[in-house]
C-alpha cells in the first residue's frame, strides 16, 4: 500500500462512522488523523457516552475502539480536585474486552483490520455493529452512578477507580464510603506524574473534611 492509499484511511473511516453513527444519536467530539476520531451522544440530561476508534498505525491501522461514560456532577467535581481541565469519564471498557467477555471466539487480531482503503466499509459497518451489541448495554448499564459505583466496586482497582469512587460516592452523598476510598487511594501504587496524588487528596480533604 502506497503513502497517499495509508493516508486516506483516517478521513474515509471518520466519514463512515459519521454516517452510521448520526442515526443514533452520536456526533463527532474529535479528530486527529494519526490517533483517533471520538463521539460523544447525551442520552439524559448530565450523562455524555464517549466513542472512540483508533486511527494510529503504520502498513495498517485496527480500528479498536473503547466506550465510556461521564456523569456531569461527577465529571466536573473530578477536574476541580484533580486540578484538571480535561474530559473525564467515570467508567469505560475497550471493545476488544466486551466482545471477549461476551464471546471469547470473536476475538481475533483481525476483526476490525483495514489494510487499504477498500477494506474501510467493511471494517466500520463491524465497528458499529460491536458498538451496538456489546457497547451499547455496558453504556446503558452505566447510565446512573449507582451503577457506576457498582460497576466499579466490582473491578481490579487502582488508584484511578478509587479516585473516582471516592468522587461518585461523595456526590452522591455516602461520605464515609469516599473517605474510605480516598484512603485507598493514598495507599496504593501511585499510577498518577507529579504531584497529583496529593493534589487530589488535599483538594479532597478540603472540600468534605476528614
């Protein structure tokens, strides 16, 4: 495959997705040609389901995607105690790992490859069906956050999902269970540069005491 024939992929695959996705519900969020295109569609008022596909890649790019879900409340009390500007999402999954927790025999390094640009159609039109079968109910499932605290409860955890069960916790107003997890994530490996382990434990401190 040629340079220009890698180079069209990106822009033919954000065209397509647009396409399929606009009928339900989701808009482009993003788009960089040598890392991903994002989505994003609100379902209820202060709930955002995030969609991205990866575009990066050399000879050819798997278009991988991953889904998430950010609750407002949550989304913005996260950024002021992380000191943060960014998007924030309080749970999300890869696709690889949904298709493999439902049906283990769907996974193949092949699934969602595209090695020239007649091979894009193809490829979304199973971007969007996975989306559809495996990532949709895990959205849906998270659409309130005592599913979300529930989801994550469940988890392997690390300092990231304690950062953000202390936060859904304390917005939805079990200060114990938050402090309990900031606690939590004080101890554990720091997985976070800097100085933001404190940051977000001071900032915490701060805003609902001890």
């Amino acid at each position: 495959m040629t340079p220009e024939q890698v180079a069209q992929i990106p822009m033919r695959v954000a065209d397509r997705l647009i396409e399929q996705l606009a009928p339900g519900g989701w808009r482009p969020h993003g788009f960089a040609p040598d890392d991903e295109v994002a989505f994003v569609r609100e379902p209820v008022h202060g709930v955002v389901f995030h969609f991205g596909v990866n575009l990066a890649g050399g000879d050819g790019v798997s278009l991988s995607s991953s889904v998430g879900v950010e609750h407002a409340g949550a989304a913005e009390l996260q950024r002021q105690l992380f000191g943060d500007t960014g998007t924030v999402c309080q749970v999300g999954a890869s696709m690889i790992n949904l298709v493999h927790d439902a049906e283990p025999s769907k996974v193949t390094p092949f699934r969602w490859w595209v090695a020239s640009p007649e091979q894009v159609d193809e490829a979304v039109a199973q971007v969007v069906a996975d989306l559809m079968t495996y990532g949709e109910p895990f959205l849906v499932g998270n659409q309130t956050l005592p599913k979300v605290i529930e989801t994550l409860v469940g988890r392997p955890k690390s300092q990231v999902e304690y950062g953000t069960l202390a936060v859904c916790l304390a917005v939805s107003g079990d200060l114990p269970g938050a402090r309990a997890m900031l606690a939590k994530f004080g101890a554990v490996r720091p997985v976070f540069a800097g100085d933001t382990t404190e940051t977000f434990v001071h900032n915490f401190t701060e805003r609902f005491g001890d």
